[in-house]
C-alpha cells in the first residue's frame, strides 16, 4: 500500500509499461532493511516514469551467485527504463543535491534531484552503492547490490544471539519472502494502473 500511495499520482501518466522480473534461483526469504530498501526503489521507478514517455520500466531482482562463506546472497536489483537517457558527462553529477543532467530536464519534468542523492547516501549504509548505465535517446538503468542473509543465516544468528524480545521482532517483520513480495508489488502496481508483464 506504501508505494501504491506514492505511486498513485503518476499513474494516469506517460502510458508507460512496468515489468516485473524475479529470477528463478532467489531464495524463498532475504532479510533486509525493508524501509529503505522499498524508498530505493520508490525512488528509482519515480524517476523512471518521470522520465520515460510511452515506454517500458523494468524492476528486476536476482540472485548473482550462491552464499558467500558469510551466508550472505548477493541481490542485485535494477530498475530499467526506456525514457530519455543521460549523456556520459552529466552522469556523475545527478547523484549530487539538487542536481539534475540537464537545468532543462527540471523545468521540464520538476523535481528537485534528491531523490538519487538520498538512495545512494542509504545504500552507503547498506554497505552497497548505485551503479548507472545510461545512454541518451536510448534510456539508463540504475542498480546495486546487496548482500542479504537467508533464512538459514537468519536462524543460526538468532540461536548464537541474546536478542531482546523487540529485536526478534524486528528482526522477523525484516524478513522478506521474495514470491511474495513480487506478487505484492504486482497487486499494487495494477492497482496503480500500470500493465505489470511478469
């Protein structure tokens, strides 16, 4: 409902498609900071519907690898557009405040340019960082990497740790199980209007 909610005003708009694609070898549950992770990628398909007319969206998630000897997985997950691109020179700089590629591009589509700043500030607490491939005319794609643990590191970690009654619940309510979660984002984005192609 969260990002149905921050989705909805955008949803009548730009006649775009949304796909959604999950690889087959994510594992059934990942543990992670579901509040920034889901302002990450609010943010990013934002952007992309801001800047993308008629065209197609993509957010997709998938696993890279197997455990690391950490038990952790590496996610990678990606949102791809179609829309307008950034030219090579300028796209270092709309990761800075208040910045966007072009000074046109503001008074053309709005915003204020933080909303790539604040994603990547968080993924630097995530131990992560985005990652950009664009080319103009043509459309970017913005992605990074977490390295989450799974259910089994997650059970082996709460049976070596003391946790508080209210950590293991926050630790419980972190838990994402990945099926369901595409199948959640897919129910709130039709509800938004948007044609989710899984």
């Amino acid at each position: 409902t969260d990002i149905h909610q921050l989705m909805i005003i955008q949803a009548d708009t730009n006649k775009n498609k949304l796909l959604l694609e999950t690889s087959q070898h994510l594992p059934e549950t990942i543990f992670a900071d579901h509040v920034r992770l889901q302002q990450i990628i609010v943010n990013l398909l934002s952007n992309a519907v801001k800047f993308t007319q008629e065209g197609t969206i993509c957010l997709r998630v998938e696993q890279l690898s197997q455990q690391d000897k950490n038990g952790l997985f590496p996610i990678r997950f990606s949102v791809k557009d179609t829309g307008i691109g950034i030219p090579p020179n300028q796209q270092k700089l709309i990761f800075q405040s208040f910045t966007q590629a072009d000074p046109g591009t503001t008074r053309k589509f709005g915003g204020t340019g933080l909303g790539l700043t604040i994603s990547n500030r968080l993924l630097k607490l995530m131990a992560s960082k985005m990652e950009l491939q664009s080319t103009p005319g043509e459309g970017s794609e913005f992605s990074f990497v977490l390295h989450l643990p799974g259910q089994e590191k997650a059970t082996q970690a709460a049976k070596t740790t003391q946790a508080a009654p209210t950590e293991r619940k926050s630790k419980k309510e972190s838990a994402i199980k990945t099926t369901r979660a595409a199948a959640s984002a897919k129910m709130e984005l039709e509800k938004s209007n948007y044609t989710v192609l899984i």
